[in-house]
C-alpha cells in the first residue's frame, strides 16, 4: 500500500470516528479529535478497550485538579496540561469506540460521569486553595464552599442538558443507531428484569442511570411531547425525511451552545481565573454566562418543539 492510500484510508476512518459535524467543536475539530484519534489509533493497535482509556482519563484529570490547589502558576499550567491530556483521552474513548464497535451503555455513563471525577478535584481544591490564600475566605471559609456547591449543581445540570440536546440532534442526522439518546420507559423495564444478587452493579448504575434521564425529560417537557407525537405518528419505523431535515435545520444553530456548555468554553474561563490567580472568577463565570446561556438553549428547543409537535399534528409531515 502506498503511503498516499494509507493516508487516504486514514483520513477515513479519521471521519468515521466522529459523530457528526454538525455537533462538532471547531476547537475539538483541529485539537482534541487528531489528538484522540491518535490516542484511538495506538489503544486499537494495543488492544485497550475505550472502557479502559475513560478509567485512565478519571486518575488524570483528579490528578489535574490537585494541581490547582497550589498557588503557582506554573505549577496550575502542570495541571491545565493534565486536564487537556484527560480530555484527549476522553475523546479517544468514544473514537476509539466507534472504530472498535465497542459500544455499551456501561461505556456511556462511564464516559459520562468522568468529567464529574475531574471537576469535583478541581472544584474542592480550588476552595481549599482560597481558604488558605484569599484573606475574605480565609476570614469566611464557608463562602467559597456554598458558591462552590451551588456552581457545581449548575454545572452538572448545564452538562446534562447540553449532552441531551445533543443526543436528540443526533437521532434525526444519524437515526437510532447514531446516537446515544434514552427514554425512561425502557430503561425501566431493563432495570426490573436485573437481580439484586446476580447483577448487583449493572442494576445499581441503571437506577442513577434512569434518575438522570427522568431528571432530563422532565426538563424537557415540550421535546417530550414531540417525541410521543413522533411515536404516534411513525411508530418504531422510519421518521419522514422531510421532518428529519427541516428539525435538524432548526436544531443546528443550538449545537453552538451544547459545545460551550460542555468542556472547552469552561476551561477557557477556568485557566484564565487560574492565569490571574482568582480560581473564584471561574465559579461566578459558571453561575453567570453559563446558566444565562442554558436558559436560552433550553427556552429556544422547547419552542422548536412545540411547533414541530403543532405541524405533526397538523398532517403537515
């Protein structure tokens, strides 16, 4: 094989192991994804599986938040290089996957609950750091936990919002097979036919597993409505692909938002708070311009989905 066709054959598989590029971060697009494609490329070669790469992604990126508790810069830029490592890796995990055919919903909440490991360190070790460095919390020490406390419960939430948006942008681009998104219903049924004795952790993830997606329909209450008109109106077969194109026409411009309320737009803000030694900034920036901005996605989808509801029922698809 010559090494323009091994590069062609590459590049390829390179496309292959994105999920779409309509949900794709420009920043993602020209830095992590070459870089966990590599990480995917040596793991495949190597025989580690994607679960294997998330566990090493958790140990690096607790790793990264301890480097934040010290008062140096150059210490915080050690941990800002760890950081971007464990996202390397989480971004290997689900390319390595896809290439791999290795896909499991044990994988998907792994993958999911990861970057919870990585922020709880840097979140408990910026709070340790400004107790012992910033004279109002050294004087107020409980102020910078409850801030800490109320901005990593936005954070989960402007996570898991972002990832169910996503989820469901990808359903009409990929279908059922391309993307990762789950009801409720069925997953209960799953979790009933478990055994507390036979399956006792695959059945303890499926219970937080179920209570995280009823905590995202229920936040959802207009895209839920859609999706059982979609039932109604399809079943389990085809969606017309007239409505495929004109909801994914409409859902596009929102992807922008799930990416920034992902990983890259909050590290921007974390290193810079970081950069100018006030880590607290990073807290107000997440209890601020975050939550303005996953009040206007979500606000923004719930009308795209009480419309496109009104034109099923309409016979307009």
């Amino acid at each position: 094989m010559t090494k323009e066709s091994k590069w062609a054959e590459y590049k390829a598989e390179y496309r292959a192991s994105l999920k779409s590029s309509d949900t794709e971060e420009w920043f993602d697009l020209i830095f992590y994804r070459p870089i966990g494609f590599a990480w995917a490329l040596l793991c495949r070669k190597l025989g580690i599986t994607p679960n294997t790469v998330t566990i090493a992604s958790i140990f690096i990126g607790i790793a990264a938040g301890i480097m934040f508790y010290y008062n140096s810069v150059w210490i915080n830029v050690v941990g800002m290089l760890l950081l971007m490592w464990a996202n390397s890796f989480d971004s290997a995990d689900g390319q390595l996957a896809r290439m791999t055919k290795q896909y499991s919903r044990i994988g998907r909440i792994l993958d999911g609950v990861s970057g919870d490991f990585w922020f709880i360190s840097i979140y408990v070790c910026i709070c340790l750091r400004e107790t012992v460095t910033s004279e109002f919390f050294m004087s107020w020490p409980e102020v910078i936990w409850i801030i800490a406390v109320a901005a990593g419960a936005c954070h989960s939430l402007q996570a898991a919002q972002a990832d169910y948006y996503r989820q469901f942008h990808l359903f009409f681009v990929n279908g059922k097979e391309g993307s990762e998104l789950d009801s409720s219903s069925p997953l209960k049924e799953k979790y009933a036919s478990l055994s507390w004795s036979r399956d006792f952790m695959q059945k303890l993830t499926m219970m937080f597993y179920i209570n995280y997606t009823r905590s995202q329909e229920k936040r959802t209450p207009a895209m839920q409505a859609l999706r059982r008109e979609l039932r109604a109106r399809f079943g389990d077969g085809e969606i017309s692909p007239a409505f495929r194109a004109d909801f994914r026409k409409a859902s596009l411009p929102l992807m922008k938002y799930t990416n920034m309320l992902s990983f890259n737009t909050r590290c921007f803000a974390l290193f810079a708070s970081l950069f100018v030694r006030m880590p607290w900034l990073y807290f107000a920036f997440e209890l601020t311009v975050l939550n303005i901005m996953l009040i206007y996605m979500v606000g923004r989808h719930e009308r795209i989905c009480k419309r496109f509801t009104m034109e099923l029922k309409d016979g307009k698809y």
